[in-house]
C-alpha cells in the first residue's frame, strides 16, 4: 500500500519555504516503468495535484544523487531510454531527476519542461551546470528542483515555487523560462525599466515548435540577453551545436528525398523510353500518353526544392548537391525532348503516326 502524511486530496503549500514531503512506498514491480508509476499513483491519490506531489516525493526519496551518471547517461540517448535506465538504477545527476520529475508530471496531465541553467552563486569558473523543471498548474507556471530536494533533508523547500522567489537561486540560460513579466539580467540584477514580457504566450508558441526551432529561439534570446560568464557561453556554444547536429539531419533527409526523386523520375523516364521503343505497344489512349511524363517532371522540381534548402542553416561541406543538379538537369532535358516527341506524335493524323517510327 502506498502510504503518506497527506491525507488523500488535501492542500499543501508550495511557496518555496517548505511543504510536507510525502513518504512514498511504491512496489518495485510498480516503479520499474514510468507508466506503471503514474498508474499505482493515480490509484492511491485522487487529484492531479496531490498526485503531482506523490511522484515528487517518490523521487526525491527513492533516485539517489551519484555523479558517475554524468558518464552513464548521456543526452544522446532518446528520452524513454533516459527514464527507463533512471528508475532502473534509481540514481542520477540533475538531468536524471528532472527528465524524470517532468515525465511524470506530464503522465499525469501537466505540461512540463526541463529548464536548464545554474545556481547563483556558485563559482563561474565552473563548469557546473543545472537542471529542474517548470510545470503549468491551474495555468500557470511553477518551478521544481527534485534535485535539491533529494540531496537536502526536511520538507520540500523546492516544490512548486513561484518564478519570482526561485530566480533568487536559479538562473535559466534560456531567458524565457525565468517565467517573469520582467525578467531579470545575467547579471542577476532586476530589469524594472523593461516592458511587460508575456512569457505565457511566448511560452505556448516556444512549447509548440519544433526541435530545430526551439533551438533557433533559444540562440536568439541569448543572444540579445548577452552572455557574460564562462558558463553561459558554453551553454551557448552547446546550443549551437545541437542547431548544426539537428539542421545536418534535416541536410540529410533533404539530400536522400532528393536522391529518391532522381531515382524514381529516371525509372519513370526508362520505362517511357522502353514504350516507345515498343513503338507505343501496348495500346494506350493519347490522354494517357500525353501524361505519362508528368510525373517525372514533377519529381524533379520536388527534388531541386529540396536541395534548395540544404545549408541554409549550416554550410554544407557534405552533400555533392551540384552532381545531383547536373543529373537533374540531364534528365530534365531528356524529358524535354520526349515530350516534343509525344506532342509532335498527337498532334499528327492517325494514318501518319506509323510513319514516325521510320524517320
């Protein structure tokens, strides 16, 4: 049975001066998958919220702080693989608890975000980053540190804190997720001056795109908040490699379809020119003939738009796409000349048609 010191469905104060910690006992065949633990949860507790709690308190008393996760896990590994190795080994770093704490919370319905970023305070000649996790309770945003609460004993000093008492202690890279209407500086000094920032809106767009885009958004808000600090510049750095990691993907995909395309308009060219050679054997309609390159013509546009596209992001060292163009272009103007063939044939009487095969 799982057991706390809440009655089931009570309030609890999340203000960032404490709340009750709940003691959590889960079975072991319960807490081996993500799914199964908000599951077992979701029997015990009632409402979103208290059931929010429980999965924070489970991990801050069950997931274990251990460094030698920095060298176990690794943020190439896709995100149910990350959780899964989390709850099996049941520790990790500041990454491991909030991929972990957010998952959950989003199980159970919230929307959550993993925010990265650093402590104040702390030395700049470190490179000792940080994580935690924003979630939207009753619209709106609150931040969670399990990472914090786990390594330091009594109540929950970091669940559920509002934006404006946890920017005292921790300091996002990306400025977005101060969650503030007026944010505040690298420097950690209040911007009273500048206009009403709408986060809430901001973030709803931010939370709706893509990887890639995310990752464009990000650099741009760093870049105008000016990074100032060692760390904040690797953290910039790091960005930015993931927009070359993540738009060299996209170079690639865009590089094969293209390929694809060539391949298939060529087969679409052979198998005319076979037909032909056939001497338009079997019988096919003139509408059907005068389609039967369209096709071809259409993939190759396709496949010069995608090339278009490739590096504009990062330059492209790796894709030969002036080959694939040139052998575009050969076969665009093979098409060419067959379709004035096929044009030349329609639009000559029936009797003379048979008559073209021997010119």
């Amino acid at each position: 049975m799982l057991s706390c010191g809440v009655v089931s469905g009570q309030a609890w104060s999340g203000n960032g001066e404490g709340s009750s910690r709940f003691s959590v006992i889960i079975p072991d065949s319960m807490s081996l998958s993500a799914s199964n633990l908000v599951s077992f949860i979701q029997q015990q507790y009632h409402t979103p919220k208290t059931q929010l709690q429980a999965a924070y308190s489970w991990i801050t008393r069950h997931i274990r702080y251990n460094s030698d996760s920095t060298y176990f896990l690794n943020r190439n590994l896709d995100h149910d693989t990350r959780i899964a190795v989390t709850l099996r080994r049941r520790k990790g770093v500041c990454e491991n608890y909030a991929d972990l704490f957010a998952d959950l919370a989003t199980r159970i319905g919230f929307t959550a975000y993993v925010v990265y970023g650093y402590p104040l305070g702390i030395s700049m000649r470190t490179n000792t980053g940080h994580a935690w996790c924003a979630v939207n309770v009753d619209d709106a945003w609150w931040l969670f540190d399990p990472t914090w609460d786990a390594t330091q004993p009594g109540n929950l000093r970091y669940f559920m804190v509002s934006p404006e008492i946890f920017i005292q202690s921790h300091m996002p890279f990306d400025p977005l997720w101060q969650l503030l209407e007026r944010p505040v500086n690298f420097g950690n000094n209040n911007a009273g001056k500048k206009n009403i920032f709408h986060y809430r809106d901001s973030v709803k767009v931010f939370l709706q795109l893509d990887s890639l885009q995310q990752c464009l958004a990000i650099e741009r808000r760093m870049r105008n908040a000016g990074a100032n600090n060692q760390l904040i510049r690797l953290w910039q750095g790091y960005n930015r490699m993931n927009i070359a990691i993540i738009a060299g993907e996209q170079d690639m995909q865009l590089y094969n379809a293209a390929v694809g395309y060539l391949n298939e308009a060529t087969d679409i060219f052979n198998s005319f020119v076979h037909y032909r050679n056939e001497r338009f054997r079997p019988y096919k309609t003139d509408a059907v003939l005068k389609q039967m390159l369209v096709p071809a013509g259409k993939l190759i546009t396709e496949a010069n738009e995608k090339l278009d596209r490739i590096g504009l992001l990062v330059e492209n060292f790796q894709y030969d796409t002036e080959g694939i163009r040139r052998q575009l272009n050969v076969l665009k103007s093979r098409i060419e000349e067959q379709s004035e063939f096929i044009n030349y044939y329609l639009a000559a009487a029936t009797a003379e048609r048979e008559k073209l095969w021997y010119k």
